[in-house]
C-alpha cells in the first residue's frame, strides 16, 4: 500500500459535510486507512493505485457525484 495525501480545495468551506462523511466517500473510492488530518478536509489514506491523476480524478468525481459541485483534489 502506498500512503498519499489529498488536499482538498473548495470544500466544505460553510461546514455542511462532515468527517463522517468524507471519510466515507473516500470508502466508497475504495481507498483504505483514510483519515482526516487535524480537522481540516485534507485526508490520508492508502491504496495500491500509483497514478496520481487518476486518483485525484476518482476522489474528484465521487465527490461531485455526493455533493453536486466540483471539488479540486491534489495529490
């Protein structure tokens, strides 16, 4: 596994989403020890994928898909 960070830029700026459900978009990503970092909306988690752009797009996408706006992930 191999440990990444994603930043999150444009999300959850009026505290609608919580951590709980973050966290849980990222399950649905199929990523695995996710966790946010220090109550910010960055989060760490693991996966075998070693793209980074595809891994930002998959963050990306299923976000856009829960929350309706667009959400920049980098990796």
């Amino acid at each position: 596994m191999i440990r990444y960070v994603a930043f999150l830029r444009g999300f959850n700026t009026s505290g609608q989403v919580s951590i709980e459900e973050l966290n849980e978009q990222f399950k649905n990503c199929g990523f695995q020890n996710f966790n946010t970092y220090i109550q910010t909306d960055n989060v760490i988690f693991e996966t075998e994928e070693t793209d980074e752009t595809a891994i930002a797009k998959k963050i990306e996408d299923q976000l856009k898909s829960k929350l309706g706006y667009e959400v920049k992930a980098i990796i």
